[in-house]
C-alpha cells in the first residue's frame, strides 16, 4: 500500500511531465506552419506515386515498342538468314539432334547443328584431379565449310541444320549408340536443296551436301567424307572450298604459374603441327600465339596437346591451310589454348564428288603415331633438329623403355633400371676417363716442372713437346676425359626430351610423386619465384644437392691442378642453373637425373680407390730410363701439331721485325 510520500512524489512528477508538455508545445503559429508542411509533404507524394504510375505506364510503352521491334528485328535477321543461305534455306528449322556414340576407347557426339563431332571424351584417361577428359568439349569447337552458290549466295554450313540419317535411317531424336569389336556405324548429316530452288518449296532429295562419320568399335579414328551429290547446277566452279575448324582446347595436367605462363609445361608442347606432303612435319612456335599461312599441300593437320591431339587426315591431301593458335588467359585455368584451322579441300564441279578426311583422336603415343605411317611420330619432341639425339631416343631409350613395360614394373623402378642400363653401356668409357684423371694427376708435378723450365712464351713449341711426351710415357691422354662428357651428352639431351614426350608415365606414381610426367612439389610457395616457379620439387631439390655435393668433390680432387680462371665458379653455378631449369619439369626427369648423379659419383670413387697411384709412378719412372736415349715416336697429329706451331712463332717473329 502507497504511504502519503509516496503518492505527493507521484502527483508532483506528473505535474512536472504536465507542465513540460505545455512548455514545450508549439505556438498557434508554429502549429499552422507545421499543418502546411504536411500538407506539402502529402500533396508531393501524392505527386511522386501519379508520376511513377505515369513512368511505369510509360516504360511498359517503351518495353511493348522495343519487344516488337525486336520481334521485327528477329524476324528481319531470319529473313535475312533465310535468304543468305538461298536454296538451302529448308535447312535453318527444326531442333538440332545429338547422335552419342561409345567404343571401347572414346564417346563423341554429332551435332546436327552444323554437321560437327561437339564432343570428344577419352575413354582410358583422365583429365588431372580425376575428371573426364574432354579433348573437344561441348561447345567449345566450330566446323564450317564455306562455298558458292550459282545464285551469288555465300553457304556456311554451321548455320545449317541438318536431317540426320543414322546407317541409312532418319533419326528423330538424339540417339545413343554404343560399339564393340568389329561393329561400326555411319551418321550422315544431309543439307538437301530446295526443290525449285526456292527456299519456299519443298525439298529434293536427290540433291544434297552430306558430311558422314564413320565410328568403328575401339578405334580413334573417325572416317570424315564431305560429299557432294547433284549440285553440279547450284554451286559455282571453284578450285577449293575453305573448311574452318576450331577447337578451344581445355587443360588436363597439373600446371605451374599459370599466370605467366612460364614453366607451364603443358602449353609449352602444345601447339599446331603439319605435314606438307612432301617434306617432314612443321609446326607453330610451341606454347605461344602464332600464325601461319601455308601455301604448298598439306597431308595433315593437328591441334596438338602434350600429351593428346585431335588430327584432321586428308585421304589426298590439304590445297593450303591459314594456321592459328591464340593462348588463353582465362583467370580459372580452365582453358589452354585455341586452335584454329582454314584449310583448302580440292573440289571439283561435278554431279557427285567426295571429299575424303578422316579424324584422329587420340594419345600422342609413339608406338601408335609411328605405326600410321604418316610421320605424324614427329610431333613428339624427341630431338630431331640433332640427328644423335633422335637416333638415341628412336633407337635406344624408347625400344629399350617398351621392353621394360612388358615385364608390369612401376615405373619408377622402370627408370632405376634403365639407369642401370645406360650407365653399365657407358661404363667401359667411364673407367678409361677415371683412369685417365687418375694419371693426369700423379703426372701434375712433373707437368708443373716442364711450365717452370719453359716460362718464356717463345719456349711454348718446347713446352708443349715436352708435356706430350710426358703423357705419352705415361700412357695418359688429355682428351680421355672429354670422351664420356661428349658420349653422355646426346644422352641427357634424349632423356630431357623423352621424358616430357611420354605419356607411358602420366598419372603413374612414385614414392612421394603422384605423376612422373609432372613435377612433385612437396611444398607450393605464396608466391612466384621469376623461373624458379612457386613450388619446391623433392626430385629435382635431391638432383641439385647430389650435383653440387659431385661438383664440390671433383673440384677437391683438382684443387692441386691449374685451371681457367673463372672455371670454379662455372662449375659451382652449375647446380643453381640446373635447380631452376628443371624445377618445373617432370618428376621422372629428375629421378633419372638424380639417380644418374648419385651413380656417377659412386663410380668415380670406386675407380679411383682402385688405381694405385704408386705403380703408375713406378711405371712412368720405367718409361723414362727404357726411352731416356730415344727420340719420342710422333704421331702424325702431333707433327701437324708442331708444325702450326711453328708457322705461328714464324709470324710473330716476323711481325716483331716489322714493328722495330
């Protein structure tokens, strides 16, 4: 119950609210300009809703004006679509249908629309991370030929839908077809001329242009006939008729700094290769923007990935061919690269007339490209620009890696024994090169004594007589270790070759490795290191430390030798060069590499623990006493040798005479 202050303190906070309500209200003026403030307020809104409504009413007139325009316009451009195709306007309706067909090896898709394969999938591999790998995708590819008509009309088949007949019969709706074995199939697009030559009238079926696709069970190739059956009346006399391909070419390895480009490997071998027909392949620059008019004919043309190509085959052969490839820098990395095409099919006017093609799509296996016999092997780069490294991959390295594939080794254990191989094939030449260095330096005090008695730069003939029979005593030739340098050479040129080429080693795992033909990064950096790449491989890390351990070791070893100024820090860099050239390359090549260093190094040490440097100075002492009254025999090399050096010292004697 409220007491007698309680209820004073509330009377005297409402009198106070009261009087602040009163105090604060707004005077019969401010109370009147207040009125016509709202007043002013509603009459904008209500101005503001009438002039939406009016602007509303007025867009729907706009909107209904430039639908029927556009419905004028659409009608206009099919108008005027209808009557650029002429007489095979007929072929502009209807819904495009899609045939699918599978084999073993691959499914494709014809498109009525334009009368093209829209879609390739490889069936045996697999894009990087597990995908389907598309090597045309859906949409991403154009076929077009363009001819004349006697009518001045200009004809683009991809504009064209076309009826589609399916070993003879007419499909009505997409269609999936699935071969085997011996089983084929023939879809035949027709684009069938009006038939009173008005795109108004009906259609006549004995006359037509037909593409056909011949699929056969586990086959990647695809017959291509382009024919032409009674139009002898409605296209114009030509000498060849332009067929246009594109392909918008996805990627399917794992790729390094795709921004920049550089050390992508996979755009690096890719590229447009052709073959005249009568002269070896030719090719676009690799992994850049390029373009080439060729002018003489053409057996084939392919757009070629590193490890994948779609290749157009001419059963004669290409009038010429306008080439191009233009890089993509799509941010995704979905995209590598478009490839585009214009060749010149032969033609003649005639009541049927083919054009016969066929497709490849397909691996870039070596086995298989050689065995079409169309010198399409050489797309592959296997060093053909140097006759000694082809000849070690064509003959050597690859026979010898298809035999190693029989007996089902991973194969990471493939390379360690074709390691072994290689370095036991050079092994004879190795001993004779360690042996050879092992004698030069026992020889290198002797040698020091000769470079004192002979300071004078007039004594070099002398000098130089002296040190040759110095080693000739000694049985040691200066050369000796050059040899295995000059032998190993073509090799590791091959191997860098061949590895990259080959797709025996893609997507195929090695200890830490998840793909031989990549590179295995064990850690991916934040940032871009300028050719280094932004990843660290293990293989190519472990090649550098042995390199550099085997440098460090050799150069101990001739520490006590003269060398080129500047030699030492050649050789150190070396190793830093290596480490940033093959970072981005294929984890096998830098196994081998690695493997091969560790192998060399190992050999060095072992043949140098064998020779007893003791007996070789007992030796050379022997040859001393034995020859110490006999000329030295010269070979005719050495006298050729003197004799130069004598017409030199002859020169600048009498050079020196001229000058006084």
């Amino acid at each position: 119950m409220l007491d007698k202050n309680t209820i004073i303190g509330l009377v005297l906070m409402f009198l106070v609210f009261i009087g602040y309500i009163w105090w604060t209200a707004p005077s019969k003026e401010e109370r009147e300009k207040i009125a016509a403030q709202q007043d002013s307020l509603r009459k904008a809104y209500e101005d503001s809703v009438i002039s939406a409504q009016e602007a509303i009413a007025a867009q729907k007139l706009i909107d209904d004006s430039l639908a029927a325009n556009d419905t004028v316009s659409q009608q206009a451009e099919v108008e005027k679509s209808r009557k650029a195709a002429g007489v095979f306007a007929c072929n502009l309706d209807g819904e495009p249908i899609i045939v699918s067909v599978k084999n073993e090896v691959l499914s494709l898709d014809v498109n009525s629309l334009g009368a093209k394969v829209d879609n390739v999938v490889l069936s045996e591999y697999t894009s990087y991370g597990d995908l389907p790998l598309d090597l045309i995708g859906k949409g991403d590819d154009s076929l077009n030929l363009t001819f004349p008509t006697v009518d001045g009309n200009i004809i683009r088949t991809a504009n064209l839908n076309f009826t589609t007949l399916v070993d003879g019969q007419k499909a009505e709706g997409d269609t999936k077809l699935e071969l085997s074995g011996d089983d084929s199939v023939r879809i035949a697009l027709r684009a069938f001329v009006a038939g009173t030559d008005s795109a108004s009238a009906g259609i006549d079926e004995n006359r037509y242009l037909e593409f056909a696709y011949t699929i056969r069970g586990n086959s990647h190739e695809v017959k291509f006939d382009i024919n032409f059956h009674g139009l002898e009346k409605t296209l114009q006399n030509t000498p060849y008729l332009d067929l246009y391909f594109k392909d918008k070419l996805a990627r399917h390895e794992k790729h390094a700094m795709g921004k920049s480009g550089r050390g992508d490997m996979e755009r690096m071998y890719s590229s447009i290769y052709y073959k005249p027909t009568d002269d070896n392949a030719d090719n676009l620059r690799d992994g850049t923007d390029g373009e080439e008019n060729v002018k003489t004919p053409l057996q084939w043309v392919a757009f070629k990935q590193q490890f994948f190509s779609t290749i157009l085959i001419a059963d004669s052969s290409f009038e010429n061919a306008d080439l191009r490839t233009v890089t993509e820098q799509d941010t995704n990395g979905r995209y590598l690269c478009t490839m585009e095409g214009n060749m010149g099919l032969p033609f003649q006017l005639s009541k049927d007339y083919t054009v016969g093609m066929r497709y490849y799509f397909g691996s870039n296996k070596y086995r298989t490209l050689r065995n079409m016999d169309l010198g399409l092997e050489r797309m592959l780069p296997l060093g053909w620009g140097f006759f000694a490294i082809q000849w070690v991959n064509r003959f050597a390295i690859i026979p010898v890696f298809n035999f190693l594939e029989q007996f089902n080794w991973n194969y990471g254990i493939i390379i360690i024994v074709l390691t072994l191989l290689v370095k036991l094939v050079l092994f004879p030449i190795a001993y004779k090169s360690y042996a050879s260095s092992a004698v030069m330096r026992v020889l290198q005090p002797e040698v020091a004594k000769i470079n004192e008695k002979f300071p004078k730069q007039e004594d070099a003939l002398k000098k130089q007589q002296a040190i040759s029979a110095l080693y000739k005593k000694a049985g040691a030739s200066p050369m000796a270790g050059c040899l295995p340098m000059l032998l190993q050479m073509p090799i590791l040129f091959a191997m860098y070759r061949f590895f990259p080429a080959s797709i025996e080693l893609r997507q195929q795992p090695f200890l830490w490795a998840e793909d031989l033909s990549t590179f295995d990064s064990i850690l991916d950096l934040p940032f871009n290191v300028p050719i280094y790449g932004d990843h660290i491989s293990l293989f190519c890390l472990l090649m550098f430390a042995v390199q550099f351990l085997y440098t460090w070791y050799t150069m101990r070893q001739q520490a006590s030798q003269q060398s080129i100024p500047g030699m030492k820090f050649m050789m150190y860099f070396m190793p830093f060069m290596m480490l940033f050239i093959l970072n981005n390359q294929s984890s096998g090549l830098n196994f081998y590499y690695f493997l091969s260093l560790c192998i060399t190094m190992l050999q060095m040490i072992l043949i140098r623990r064998t020779i007893n440097e003791d007996k070789i100075r007992k030796r050379i002492e022997l040859a001393n006493l034995k020859n110490k009254n006999k000329p030295p025999k010269k070979s005719g090399f050495m006298k050729r040798l003197e004799e130069m050096q004598k017409q030199a010292e002859q020169m600048q004697k009498a050079n020196a005479n001229k000058k006084k």
